[in-house]
C-alpha cells in the first residue's frame, strides 16, 4: 500500500531563521512557524498556538535566510521527520521537524496594503526541486481501479 507524507502549513515565524553551513556546503536554514486554533469552550473561546520546528536545505534555505524574519506570514509544504537520540546521560530524547519542500513568504495586511496601492509583490515563491517526475496527464493513472 501506498503512503503518503506531507504537511501544509501556513502560519508565522516565532523568530529569525538560524542559517548554517553543513560540512558538505550545503545551505541550512532552522525556524519556527507557529499556528493558532481557536475554539469554543463552554461560553468561551480560547486559542491554542503549536509550535513547529522547520528545517530547510539548499535554495529554500538561502530564500528563508533572506526574505523570512520574525512575525512573516508563510505558506510552508514540508514532509514530517523524527530523530531520536540517546544523552550522555542514558536520557533518550526525539524532536520531530518538518523538512520544506515549498515555502513562500506571505504578506502581511500592512504589506498587502502597501503592494496593493500599485507595488508588485518583491517575494516571489522559493521552491525546492521535486525528485520525481509529475503525472503528466490523468491518462497515466492506472484504469484498473475498482471504481
């Protein structure tokens, strides 16, 4: 059976990214994105933010050290990955992130506002090369499907 991994995100950057070099030269950039759920309880409504940590590499990486800072709206598509570790201590530990694979910066209604009023938009899409081709037609899906 197939499986599909894949998130989507769009919410706002807890702080400015943290960009690295890897020993192999590679680009990295970290941040996080939070979002925000509201909902009823009782006669009340309360908010719930979660925190997500992100990991981007290569030209996502350079984009996001470039254009994204503390406060910036995002659209983020990204696969989920966990690691799990073992201290020093014997204590063991996981931390899951979210690998991007497409990330645009958003505009704020301020911006908005301001690019509205006759600017053109100065953030254009960063994406991340996909390793497998696209369908190329809806003919390419197989006709054995029992519907």
């Amino acid at each position: 059976m197939a499986s599909l991994n894949k998130v989507i995100l769009i919410g706002n950057l807890g702080k400015d990214p943290e960009v690295k070099y890897l020993p192999s030269g590679i680009k990295l950039a970290k941040f996080s994105i939070a979002t925000s759920e509201r909902y009823k309880k009782g006669e009340n409504w309360e908010e719930k933010t979660e925190w997500h940590n992100i990991v981007s590499f290569g030209k996502i990486a350079e984009r996001a050290g470039d254009i994204l800072k503390k406060g910036t709206s995002v659209y983020l598509e990204g696969r989920i990955s966990t690691n799990a570790w073992e201290t020093e201590t014997g204590e063991k530990r996981h931390r899951t992130e979210i690998i991007a694979s497409n990330l645009m910066a958003l505009a704020n209604r301020k911006e908005f506002q301001q690019e509205t009023s006759g600017n053109e938009m100065s953030q254009p899409p960063m994406q991340q090369t996909v390793s497998e081709p696209p369908v190329d037609s809806v003919n390419d899906i197989d006709d054995d499907l029992p519907f």
